[in-house]
C-alpha cells in the first residue's frame, strides 16, 4: 500500500511585504495585459497569498461567533474590473479585496458579509453587513425593522455606535417609504436600502506584522450579532 502523502500545511499570514504597496502604483501607472502578465507572479506572492492566508485563520477564529450559523470559505477578488458598462476601461483594480461570507447567497447575489477587507491606492477598510439589499430582501428588511425584531436591531446598533463603530446604509431613501409612520422610532432604518458596520481604521503598519489577523478577529467577532440578525431576518 503506497504510503499517504503528507498534507501541505497551511500558510501562516506573517503580514505584507513593506513593499508590496509598491506593486499598486507601478500597476496604475502602467495598466496593461503585458506589465501584468509579467507581474502576475508577484501579485499572487505579495498580496493574494498572504491576504487568503490571514482571512483564513481569520474566518476559522470568528466562526465560533456565527454558530449555527457556517461561513463560507474566504474568497480573495478578482483582480480585473468589469468595464462593460463602465466609462473607466482601465482593466485592472488598484487594490485587493477579499471576503468572508455567511454561507448562503453569494456577495454577487445579496450575501451577507462577517468581514471584507480593502487594501490598495485608494483606502484601507473593513467592514461587514450587506451593501444594498435586493427587492426580496428590502421587503423583509422593512418588515422585520418596522416591528419588534427591529427593537432587538436597534439595541445591536446603539451597543455598537456606543462602542465606536460607524454602522449606517448608502444612498439611502430621503422619505420614510410608504405603509409607514414619518415619526416612526426607527425611521432611520426604514429608509436604508443596505447596511453595513465599518471596523476602526487599521492602525498605521499593522498590515506589515502578524497582529493584523488578532485585529480582525477582536472586531469581527464584536460585529458579529449584527450580521446575524441581518442573516435570520434578511
């Protein structure tokens, strides 16, 4: 009987290359098929590998937080942008983002998300909830805001707020929709079409060293009863 090969460990996330920054701006400056082609290999060994490394310990450590609920493997994006229906055809992303969704619904198809993180020219963020809700589930967001879960929701949200973190919607609605009172007590919810909690910002050369991955699960573990609800009732 032929002997078992041993199993590959996984990647340990020992933090980004000090100058793995350094691959973003050549790529905004450059931004063609050929510069990539030629770096491709150095995109996936100072930011690809390292950032499913660190969401993967990441994700193995908050899932206790989420039970029953499972998460689903961390994802690394794409790098390449959809330029279909886009004025800006440059091709390529300046920046990573990665996920870690609550099993179910891809982010694509209005997922939730127990953390995405972006790292790259523009900003540095982490965040969790759901960006902008389908129809489907803009009709449950509303029922459920409107009567006592959205009590439970609105206890989560002050606990948070309290605690420092910025929760809130996007482009949200200017009018209480209809069915509902103008002075309702939780109006502001009422008029959002998402919602999404943001993490403090990562402190400054965290994302060089190990303690990045202890950062994210120390707040992704706090946001966690919100995403929950949003799961159950969403």
């Amino acid at each position: 009987m032929p002997a078992k090969k041993p199993t590959a460990k996984p990647e340990k996330f020992e933090g980004f290359d000090k100058n793995a920054m350094g691959f973003w701006h050549e790529l905004a400056s450059e931004m063609n098929k050929e510069w990539f082609d030629a770096n491709k290999a150095r995109y996936e060994s100072e930011w690809v590998k390292p950032m499913q490394a660190l969401l993967d310990d990441v994700a193995a450590r908050i899932a206790p937080a989420y039970k029953p609920t499972k998460l689903a493997p961390p994802k690394v994006m794409r790098i390449y942008r959809d330029v279909r229906f886009s004025k800006d055809k440059t091709p390529y992303k300046t920046h990573i983002g990665a996920a870690i969704s609550v099993a179910g619904k891809s982010l694509a198809a209005g997922g939730h998300t127990a953390m995405y993180i972006h790292v790259g020219l523009d900003e540095e963020f982490v965040g969790v909830g759901c960006y902008y809700f389908d129809s489907a589930q803009l009709a449950k967001w509303r029922k459920a805001v409107g009567g006592k879960k959205g009590e439970e929701l609105a206890k989560l949200v002050g606990k948070l707020r309290k605690a420092g973190y910025v929760i809130g919607g996007h482009d949200d609605y200017k009018k209480v929709p209809k069915g509902f009172d103008d002075d309702h007590p939780r109006a502001e919810f009422l008029k959002m079409k998402g919602l999404t909690g943001g993490f403090p910002e990562i402190p400054k050369g965290l994302l060089l060293k190990p303690g990045l991955a202890d950062f994210l699960v120390e707040h992704g573990k706090a946001m966690a009863p919100m995403v929950k609800w949003l799961q159950a009732n969403v």
